[in-house]
C-alpha cells in the first residue's frame, strides 16, 4: 500500500485511520452526525475481513465490540450524544476489565435529542464521568483530517498499550467537513497490536498482573488460557473479590495506569506558543477558528499563540501550567459552557488570568467571535 | 397523621421522606444497595392509591417515571451504580423537557458491578456530567436518618420547584445503617406540590415559558392543554427549533434556573465551624466520620470544624469560599477520588491549603482514617 | 591486600569499615539487630592483633572502649536501643573529656525492649540529647552496604579529627539486609590516625588546648606526658574549675568544634535534586525506598528527587535550606514520628512545606507508602 | 492537718509537695544538688509508714520505684545530671509498661560531672529524649517554692492520670535558695489517686485498655489479677506482640495519651503579657530574673512580659503561638544553649522574632545580664 491522497469529510478520515491501524471489527447504530463512520466501515471492513455489524441498539453495539475485542479483534463503534450515554454502563465494564476498544462520539448539540445536525463540545465530561465509580479514560480529538486520521490510529495504540476503553471525541463540524488527507504507506505509523502472553497453555496466567513495563499481556478468550472477566472488583485471576487491600490495588491500577502516564499520552500541538502574551487553549473544530485568528493578528505584531489539544483525558495539567505560565490571559476556545476552561483554571497558577471564549447555540465560533471577546478581556470593548 | 418515631435503614427513612412529600408512583429494577426504597415502597404506595412497577430494567424505569410525572404525578425510582449509568440517557431527557422527577442513587463501590455491599460516594461526578451535552443537575444527600427524610421531601420539593430531575445520591452505609428517625406529622414540613397552568381549556399555553417568578406551571399531558415534549431544543411550546438563538436561550434556561438560585438550592450544615483552624467539608456517611472526629479532637483543645454539605450540585462555591477563608487547611472527607475536593479547590482563595482524607476501598472512612490523614497533611506523619 | 567483593550483611559491612579504619579494640554486649558486629569482630579482631572483650553489660562495654582509646587504641562498641541507653552516661563522660570512640546503634523498636527484631529509626534524637548537658555529638548513617563501609571509615575519622564519640546510627533493615560489598585495596581510602603531640617526654603538656588548627594532639594514657582526664569542667591541663571563664570556654569548644565544622563533617547524597518539584529528604533503609520511588516516579515525567543524609548530626541546615529552596513541598522520610522532619522543619524557609512520610509501627516504610503519603499531601487522597 | 508556715530550700519544698500528693516510697542514690530531697524524705517517709531506700546507684533506684509503683504505692526518685542519664533505660520501661512514678531532676551544669554545684538548665532535651525510642513524657518545672510545691503535687496527679512518668525538673538555684513556704491544709489541694480496676477477681482485666475517658484502671501487682508487665510491645493484656497493628497502635496511645492532651497538662503563669511588646519567656530559676526585670522595666514605660512555663513537656505549642502573636520580639531566657527557644522558634509564626537570653558558665543569669540582651535586640546596643 503505498501513500494515497484523498479529498473526504472527517468521519471518514476517523475510517481511513481506524483501517490503517487494524480495525477488524465493528458495532454500531447510525445517528447523525456520526453516520458516515458506520457507513464507510459497512464497506470497507468486510472487503479486508473484518466484520461489521449494524446492532439493535447502542447498547448491544457496546457490548459486542467489547466481545470480539475479547476475542483478540481490533475493535471501534461510533455513535454520538445520545448514544454515548447509552453507551455509558458498558464502557465502564471494559474499563473495569481492561478490554482495549475505541468509542467514536461525533458530538452534536445536547443534552438529550439537542441539536442533531448543528456542532458542539458538549460531551467533554461525560467522556470522563459518564460511567459510576472512579475511572480514568483516555480521550483523544483532532481539528484536521490528517490529525484525525493521525489519532485515530492513536485511539487504536494506545486502548491496546493500556488495555482500556478510548474515546474520539469528534465533533459535528470537523466529521462533515470535506478536506485532504494524505494516507501514508503502510509501515510509516508504527501499529500497536495486541499483546499476547507467551505463557503456554495449561500455564496459570494471570489477566490482570502487569509486567514490569506496566502492562497486561492478554490471551484471546475461548483459547488457551483460563480468563475470568468480570465487572467486579477482581484479584490478578480475575476472581471477584471485595478484600479491601484488592479492591484498593485494582482501583489504583485502573486511574494509575492512566492517569501516571498523562506524559506519554498526551498529544498537542504548539502554534507561536514561545513568546505569547495571550494563549488560546482550544480543540477540535474550534481550533481551526482559534489558530485562524492568531496568525491574522501575528500580521498585526500582536503576540497570541495556540495550544491545540488533541487529548483531553488524561488531563495534560503539567503541559498546560508550564506554557501559561508567562501568559497575561489564558483564553479557552471551545463550543460548551466551559468543561475544559475549568481544567485549565485548575491547572494554571493564576486562575484569575483564564477565560472562556465559546459559543453554544449550535454555530461554529468563528475567529470574529473569539476577537471580540479577545477585545473584551483586554479591555478594549468589543 | 401525629408524629411517629421509628427504628429503621436509611433506605427506608427515604421511603418515609418520599412518602410524607407524597410520591405517587414508583418505578424501578432491584439492585443492591438501593433495594430496599423498591421493597418498602412495592408494599406502602399501593396501602395510599399508589403505583409500584416492577419494570424490566433500568432504562425503562427511568422512562416510566418521566411518562408518570408528565400526567401530574410524583415520581421517584432508585437505583445504584451500573443502574445509573443506564439512566443517563433518560435524565439528560428529562432535563431538557423539564419533567419534575426524583432519582435516588444508593452509591456502591464502582466502576462496573464494581464492589456491591461496600460503601463508595464515587458517583458524584456522574451524578453532574452522565448524561451529554451542557445541563444543570440538583444532587442532595445526607449523613443521618432524619436529614435522608428531610432531605428526601426537598427532593420531591426542588424536582417541582425548577421542574428538574433531581438526584438523592445516598450511599450504602447510610443506607443499610439503622437508627430512629422521628416522622413529624402532617403539615410540620412544608410540601412543594406540581404548579399547574391556571390557563382555561383551549387557551393557547405555554409550557416552556417562565413566569415571573422563574416557574413555568405544568399541564397534566393528555389533559386540557396542548403539550409537546421533545427531546431536541424547542421554542416555548414544544416545537423543535434549531434557531440559534432559541438554541442559545434554551440551553441558558435549563442551566441558570438551577446554577442561578445556587443560595436556595443550596443545604448544609455547621459543625463548629466558627472559630476552626482545619475544616472537614463531608457529606453522607462520611460526614458521619468527619464529624465524631471534630467532637473528639475538640475535647481536646484543636479547633476543627465540620461543613457538611447536604446539596452537592449545584455546587455551594461562594459558601465554600466564604466558611474557609480563615482555614489553614481544609481537608475534603469523601469515598472516592476527590470529586467533590477537585470543586472545593477550585472554590476557596487558596486551592493549594484543600486536602483530600479519603478511603477507596470499599470500608467506610473512620475518625481514626482521618486523623491520620490529617497528622500527615499537618506534618505529623501517621 | 587488594580489592575484594563479597556479598554480606549490613552488620558486617560495618565490620569491614572499622578493619580498613584500623579498628585495634571492640568491647560489647550483644543485643539483637547488633549483634552480627561483634560477632564477625570477635573473630576478625583478634586474626590481626586486635583485641576483643564482651563485657558484662552494657554500661561497662562503653567505658572498656573510653580506657582503650586513652591508651591510643582505635576502638567501637555496637549495641542497640535498650543498651544504647544505658551507655549515655557514658558517652557523656566521652565528650567532655574529648576521647574518639565509635558507637554503633543498630536501631530496632523502642521505646523500652520494644519490637527487638524490627525496624526503627526511633533513637535520632537520643543519640543528640540522650546524655546531660549541653554537648554536641556527630551522628552518620547509610542506606547501602557500600555507603555502610565509608561512613564506618568516617566514623572512625572523625572521631580522630574531633576527638569525640562518633555515633553510626544503622537500623535493623539495613544491617540484616545481604547485598554485595567491594572492599577496596589499601590505601584507596584515607584513614585519619590519631594525632599525638609532638612534645618530648617531660615537657608541660596540655591535653585539652587547641592547636591553630583545632585540633588537639593527645599523648597515650600511662606513657609519657602528665593528662588529667576528668568529667567535671576543666583546663587545659584537665584540673577541674568551677571558674566561669573556664565552664565557658570548654562548653563552647566542645560545642563549637563539631558545630562550626558541619560543613566539613556533613555527607550526603543527591538523588534527582537539580530540578526537583517534591524532595524526599531521608537516610538509613528508607531511604532505599525513597530513592526507589523517585526513580520510578522519574519515569512518569514527576520530578522527584532524593536528598539522602549520611550524616544527620551535627545537622546540615544550610545545605538544606538551599537544596529546599525551590521545592514545592519537602518530605521526610524516616521511621519514626518525625524527629529529623522537626530539624527540617527548622532548617528551611517555608517550614509549612515540610511533611513527614513515615511509619512506625516495625515494617520497612515501601516506595508505596510515601506514594500514597506523597498523594495526600498534594492533595490527591490515598 | 492545718496550714503550716515554712521557710525552707526549694529541695524540701519539693518533698514537702511529694508527702502532701501521697508519696509512699522512695528510692534513690545521693548526688549533689538533689541529695537534700532524698535527705529530708529519709526522715519523713518512715515517720508516716512510707518507705525509704537508699539504693546501690541511680539505675537500681529507678527501678525499685517502678517495681513499688506496680504494687500500688505513689512513688518518687531524685537525682541530677549524671545519674538521670543512668536512669534513662528504666524511664523508658517505665514509658512503655505505663508505670506511675515521678522522677526529680535538679540540673546542674553538664555534661558529665560537669559542675556540681552550679546552676544549669540544660537537661531539658535530655528530659524529652533520653531514652530510645519514640514516646512521650511530661516534664514540670518551677521558679520559687510555692510553686515547687504545687507542681510536686501535680507531678504526682499527672503521673496517675497518664500512667506516666513525670519528670520535675528543678535546677541548682532554686533547689538550695530558702524562702517561704505556706502548705495548705489537707483538702485544699486535689489529690488524684491511684485508679484501681473496679472488675472483680478473676475476671479478664486489660491493664493496657483505656477507658472511654482515656484512663486505664490499674490493679496491685500480685494482687488479684492476672497483670503482664512487659518492655515490649504487647496488646491490650499485656501480651508481648510484633504486629504492625499493636505496634502501631500502643506506639500512637503512649505518645498521644500526652501529647493530645496538651492543654490539660499545660501549666503556666503570665505576667504582664495583655500588651507586651516584648515577650520573655522563661522557666525555674532564669524566670525569677525575667520577671524581676519586666517589673522593673513595666515602671520605665516598657511594655515587656513573662510567660512562666510551669510545664516544658509536653510543649505548649498553642499557648506559645497565640501569646506571642503580636510581640515585637520574644526571649527565651534560659541557662543553656538554646534548647527552649528551639521548640519556641518552632511554635510561633515568625521565628526570626525569637531571641536566645542565655547564660551557660555555671551562674544564675540576672536581670542585668538579660537586659543587656535586650538593648542589643533592640538595635540599641549593650
């Protein structure tokens, strides 16, 4: 396969990454404005193999790619809004029990039903705290195709590095989109697969005891080795078991894994960041707005730069208190009533100094928008 | 009905509340530790005219509260954990149509099926961020039989007053604990009943139009009036519209009705707090802890207050800031990671004096664990 | 002799210390975790011309040692606890008439008999204050069985250079611990001998004047010069007074001439301090466990670093207020209920940083202990 | 017995405290300046059926007043520097086996024999950390005999409350000066007597389980219950135990039964402290010369004050934070290096306001000396 440039919406630049990183398996049921991923992978999929099946609900879409992950498939759904929040009971059963799978979220204008065609970043906490109990998750996002094909590809690497559940969080506007996307040659992006154990059979092995390097080599179920799964807390067999010193060390080892390699996770991207006064923070489709405006006003000797997200959980707290640390504003750029600011306000020194650029009536902000309220914070009226 | 005095669960203590605000129907799906509100309701809503169901799952429970309490009933169902993450979807409905209901969450240990008996408060976030997109939520708790039944008929009360859903985040040992609750008689505590449109027949009504006061009155749906109900964003009778500025308002309205009246909503309670030098900020059975522990070390000439928050979302911040200024250190005392402390520091003047005394393990926090924590945090060591 | 590895107890490294400082005379009483010291010694001791004696407690082990130095012997004793108590007395006659000797305290549980077989490092501020009067002492410890042999060495040293009673403060982990030690060939190391006056036979020595370099030449017990030695306060020529001029003056000199040297007596070692955000200042075993973590945490992008005593008396507080300078929060890791935090506490600017990360109740303190200290004090909860 | 009217040395003041607390046996070896305590009960205790033995050395006396403590009576010992540091092994059994007995120390300059009949205060830290091993004590003090008097008599309460040790630490000066002494009669002072277990024969005491009121009820030895007595660490019968839990537990009850209850045994005078600019603080004989010079100074216009500490351990940290709070500066004025001011530097906020008024050659420090001192603090030079 050699490098291959194509002119497709964002959802299907999340197709092109999914395929390149070995998806062999999908669940799903449509609903806009995710559609396109399902319906490009409906294709796409069963000419190399895979499998793709449309389910009853976005439950049973959950639960079965949590099955054929189990099975030692490369595993994704996409959904959006509503179906995420069906999604949550399940997604919290493959964080509970460390099985690797992408969730797709194309996020439209909530809560509920909300806003189906019209774009928003509304479902940035649910990511995180939409399932009960302590848990950590990864999220990841993009604000271009060849971003989104980059991290979807991420997705794939990093639910097979940790074990665990990982979250695209797309939106409405960057998914529809129509833009480039240079598919690179096989081998270019390096591919995590899964990692097996080498024990033999008959071996006792142990699902849940990571290696020395942290991680958690996994047999395909039905094979070799004797698996327990389960949603309960569980002991490195996988034998339910509620002795406070196992239900302790699981919970840790679950928020641990995650949450101590924020580092390694973490993926963002600089724009004339060095010697801003004022930064904005921002993702996805309202970063394309946000980089917009500080090239424009760099014309004007205006010194404003972009810290581009493209993980939100873990949380990159560190990242983002050294690169404010010299900015006289921090402004968040985003399409809710500020779910990221306030991480970014726990994060920095002074949390005097942040504000929230957003818009939440279903319209992208624009890099007029952001101006005006720039204008607004530096006291200049708009 | 004169004043009764009783020994019983927690559990059955929200029954008592639920049924002194006048509940009226009941649906739900058994799961440890919330049961026993099913059990004792199955037997007393039917004694007073009352529904109780059964229902097939949780899902369904949930939408069988929300179709009940748009035809003017009071409504309520209990859940734990892996049963409110499968509620979500449907609370995040009755958010944006504004269907007054009560759902009780007798916290476990999670994630998943997690650690069923064991107590945990690990659903708080959840609790404010499960279901998508940007909304508002009202939780309530409690640490003692009385405050459940008290805070059990503002439950009823709050969900009526803002026509919102409205969560009783309990936990399993206030629940499964016995001790006396005293039920006041008939009219002692005051009832918050529906408040319906005064509009006559075939009068053009408005169910999503704020009075002056901020209430907007209902109609029982299939009654007088003409109703729509629709989870997708909707003008001021029902009628979908993507319209940003009916998008913009809508979405202000669901959230500043709530975050807006933060003082009214807001219940706590003090415990020496006046002259403290370290604050304990709890809730639920851990304030249980929080609290003896205060009293002991009081005996003892350390001034150490308790602030135990009754109402978690909307989230008490000026109430935080002001009780903590002359703190040296506040010390959040809760079952799980942090939730309610990661609010407490962005509350207070100096995040960097907010502590987390916590248990993750499925045993309850005792005086003894946080006065360990607390030697630490004062430099002591264990 | 040329270098040698071998692979021992941390008792016994001490053994080879005080061979390769020339130790000439040991007298003891065993007491368990000590007791390996004067085993290996009994035999080692006499295969070069050394003496050995056990005596008949401890008490008389202590002044068999005082009457060998004065006869210009190279001398130890090694006891633990119970039996480092009964020597203070002792010790102070030690200090007061300048005479070297080294003392080892393998630390077990205390106070009393305590927990014989089980780690402490409880006898910090004994070994500062545990005999009468205003005195000054030197202190040193080690982690590592290496570190063990040259502070040995520096044990015996110092006590040369300052003419005083030199304590090693080991405990139990360390010294029943196998690991390998690498003995170096002769002369690698250098060895302080005692410094003898220079003065002929009948010439009017004073044993108790300071040359300009402060120190004092001594002359052997029972040879040639006339030397007065007594506890009670006295001249130079060791008659006692009661003068205040001269209670003055030797207070301050035996005070003085290790107080004023604590750069030249301080060792140390940096682990990761450069840039360090959170500083572990520990010695002795859990200092292993400090370092461990700090590693590990490394790895995770945390900086961490590890100040690691070797000497803890007399106390380095200006090397420590520099080293804490920047940190956001220094830990003290130490077995026992704070007594070297209390010096850090004094030593540095901000001493509300300081924390104390310690356990007591005899188990080794692990890397997963300070975690989880470490994530209470930056507020995170256990 | 009616008031009687005395005029007498500070060392019968003392043994007249010690007759009026209840003391029933004795034990000591001579040693100046103590010796006239142990001369004047010699007399006394057999004229009243108490008991009197001059013993073979300081240890034998500090362990026959532990061995009769144990059979029910009121016990004493007196000494000075050299023999209280013999006595330290035995003070820490009697630490950790929970032994009433109090133990009088007239300082003297040390160390060792040191300066027999000259004035010191400089066992104090000695007094705090003597023995091996973390635990607690309390140490009491006074400057003139009526006071010496009341604080025998509270020695001997504090030692039944706590079942504690309890150090008096007198000093040369006061202990040979003669002034007046009014001994009230019977009854006007509160005498706290042994509490003795009120379980029948035969039933299953646990001399280590301390009430809810944080007494523990003690039975005669020998008498009629079953009573392990133990120097290790041991559970709640007296039982010899390793585990991290009983070791962790005891080692926290026999520092906190003290250092918790701080502010009951906190004793102290204030004299002119309301609006001192200046603060002295200070204890046994020094204190006699800061107070004459406050008063003196007090008619010149000078706003200077005394805090009289009456009890050095456990420190009164609090007591000392608040009344220093808002002096200019504060003085420690005692008759050694230090040792107070360093636990005052650790108390209040400013430490750098602390000042050391000292003297260490063996003379009392006067007035004069002290207000040398503080012309030179004041900038204004000596």
């Amino acid at each position: 396969m050699s490098e291959k440039i194509r002119f497709i919406q964002g959802n299907e630049a999340c197709v092109e990454g999914a395929l390149y990183a070995g998806i062999e398996f999908f669940a799903g049921y449509p609903i806009t404005p995710s559609t396109e991923i399902a319906e490009h992978l409906s294709q796409r999929l069963p000419e190399r193999g895979g499998k793709f099946i449309q389910m009853e609900d976005e439950i049973a879409s959950m639960c079965a790619i949590i099955g054929a992950s189990l099975t030692g498939r490369k595993v994704m759904t996409a959904t959006s809004g509503p179906g995420f929040s069906l999604k949550q009971e399940a997604i919290g059963y493959a964080c509970m029990t460390e099985i690797p799978c992408v969730i797709a979220n194309v996020q439209r204008g909530g809560p509920s039903t909300g806003n189906p065609t019209h774009v928003s970043q509304g479902d940035v906490n649910q990511a995180r705290w939409g399932t009960h109990g302590d848990h950590s998750i990864i999220a990841l996002t993009a604000s271009n195709h060849q971003d989104i094909f980059n991290i979807t590809i991420d997705a794939f690497n990093l639910a097979e590095t940790y074990r665990t559940p990982v979250i695209l969080l797309l939106d409405e506007s960057i998914g529809h989109l129509r833009e480039k996307l240079t598919i690179p040659e096989k081998g270019k992006i390096q591919i995590v697969d899964r990692l097996r154990t080498s024990l033999g059979k008959g071996v006792d092995y142990h699902p849940y005891l990571p290696r020395e390097d942290g991680r958690l080599p996994m047999s395909d179920f039905g094979g070799e080795h004797r698996y327990n799964v389960t949603g309960l807390f569980h002991d490195m067999w996988g034998f339910p078991s509620n002795k406070p010193e196992v239900v302790y060390d699981l919970l840790r080892h679950i928020n641990d894994k995650i949450e101590s390699d924020v580092n390694a996770i973490t993926r963002y991207k600089e724009h004339f960041i060095d010697d801003a006064e004022y930064i904005f923070i921002s993702y996805g489709s309202s970063a394309r707005s946000a980089i917009h405006l500080a090239k424009e006003r760099r014309t004007k000797g205006e010194r404003i730069g972009v810290l581009e997200l493209q993980s939100i959980w873990p949380f990159p707290k560190e990242l983002i208190r050294e690169k404010c640390a010299n900015a006289k504003a921090v402004l968040v750029v985003e399409m809710n009533m500020g779910q990221v600011m306030a991480q970014v306000k726990a994060a920095v020194h002074k949390p005097d100094k942040v504000f929230l650029a957003n818009r939440i009536d279903g319209k992208l902000i624009t890099p007029a928008d952001i101006n005006k309220l720039l204008r607004v914070i530096q006291g200049r009226g708009v």
